[in-house]
C-alpha cells in the first residue's frame, strides 16, 4: 500500500491508548492503513527521553559527522542563507527582540571571561565599518548630550589633576622628530587614498596616570584607520601587541621609549 493511502479516519494510539484523529499520526509505507502505530505526540516524548538518556553519544555522533562534513554543511548553510537572507534576519530580529536580557547576559560573561577577545573583536569590526563606527558616535552623542558632557567634564578634571606642562615647542619637537608622520605605524598624515592628521596621543592615557608632558606625548595618526581611533585609553604594551604583533610591538616600543629617554635628557640639559 503507498503511504499516500490512508483508510481509517481515526486510530487508536498503541502506545498512549488514545483514539485520535488521523492528523495526529504521522504516514507509515508499512502499515496497512498508512499510518505510523504511535500518535506524533508519543513519538516526540519517545525520542526526548531516548535524546535525553544518550545526549552525550548523540553529541559525539553529531560532532564527528559535523568535523567529517565541515564544508559539505557549511556550503548548505551559506546556499540556504542566501536564499533566505530577508527571513532570516526577521527571524533573528525576532529571537533578539525576544531574548534580549537573555542574550546581553550572555555577552557580558563572555567579555568578562575573554576580555581580551571581545576587545579585538570590537577593534575589527570597527577597523571594517568607519562609517557605522562614525553614525553610530553622532546617534549617541546627540540622543545622550548629558552623558557626553559629564565625561568631557570628568576627563577635564583628570587632566587637571595631571601633570600639564607639555609646551608648543614641545610638541612641535614630537612632530618634527618623527617627520611628521604617526610614531607607531609611521604612516604620513595624508597620502592618496585617504586623509588623516596627527593628534597628540598621551602614551600612558589620562585613565591610568598618564600626564600632558614631553615625556608621554607621541603624534598618532588619526581619522580612517588611524592608530589614535583603536588605542583609546589602552596601555601601549597591549594595544601595540594586539594591533601589529609581540614582535613588531617590541620595535615599536623601543623607538616611542628611545624618543622618550631623548626628550627627558633635554629636560635635564636645561634644568
């Protein structure tokens, strides 16, 4: 008999004992009036309680077939995306929408477990989206004007607290010893493809104690992809090793501390 033929309007369960309607059993080639013994119900709950007493041999059947197939599911995923991308993303929005606490939660364990992950992540993404990077600044400031202001306040008042004896002449020194162009990458401030300037960076940031002086005052690059958008208020040793590598941070840092032991033998010729 084809499955397609089914000759009963109801049956009888086999493992609940029911009677149900033939829309709650699933087709069956083998049975004689096309559908399966056990209502769908009872099957789902049969194959719950099987998953939940072999989850750990099921995972392990499941990821081996996953490490064997990689690309074969991986190519089926990117197809079935492709084609579904607008229903896909509803169905995220949606998810999202509905499991936010959920999902921030989630994120915040992850950041405080992979600290160091989560801020490369973050310096990539914003690496790859300057103009998201740059809407999503002018969105914020002009919907938290209060917020902006009171951190504008509070890094002025910290770098009251600081030294602050960095002179013009200084600073022209900075620029002028580095030939103008970015002490870490060593990048001019404008070239063909895009435009940037040098700010005065402080090299131990104002966060952690750093002061406005000749001795922790570099010019970094800034505007697209410059140097002084991704350090922030990170110290150098880290920045530098997750921006350019352990090994060309150490040349970095050498050159930045050989100007700084140069500008503070200045200091003490003139004193």
């Amino acid at each position: 008999m084809s499955a397609d033929e089914i000759t009963v309007a109801s049956k009888r369960c086999s493992t609940c004992k029911e009677t149900k309607a033939v829309s709650a059993f699933s087709r069956g080639s083998r049975a004689k009036d096309g559908l399966r013994s056990q209502c769908k119900e009872c099957v789902r709950e049969a194959s719950r309680v099987y998953y939940a007493a072999n989850s750990e041999k099921l995972n392990e059947k499941k990821r081996v077939y996953h490490a064997a197939n990689s690309e074969k599911l991986n190519e089926k995923k990117r197809v079935y995306h492709a084609a579904n991308s607008d229903k896909e993303r509803e169905k995220s929005r949606v998810y999202q929408a509905a499991n936010s606490e959920k999902l921030n939660e989630k994120s915040r364990v992850y950041r405080a477990a992979n600290p160091e992950k989560a801020r490369e992540a973050v310096r990539v993404w914003r690496a790859a989206n300057p103009e998201k990077v740059r809407e999503r600044e002018r969105v914020y400031r002009a919907a938290n004007p209060e917020k902006v202001r009171v951190y504008s306040q509070r890094r002025r008042a910290r770098k009251a607290n600081l030294p602050n004896t960095l002179t013009t002449a200084e600073w022209q020194y900075a620029i002028d010893y580095f030939y103008g162009y970015c002490a870490v990458c060593g990048r001019p401030p404008k070239d063909l493809f895009k435009t940037r300037r040098v700010n005065a960076d402080h090299w131990i940031p104002l966060t952690k104690g750093g002061g406005t002086t000749a001795d922790n005052i570099v010019p970094l690059c800034s505007g697209e992809d410059g140097c002084n958008n991704s350090k922030h208020n990170a110290m150098p040793e880290v920045w530098l090793a997750q921006q350019f590598g352990k090994r060309k941070a150490r040349v970095i840092l050498q050159r930045i501390n050989a100007y700084f032991e140069l500008v503070k033998a200045k200091d003490k010729e003139v004193a």
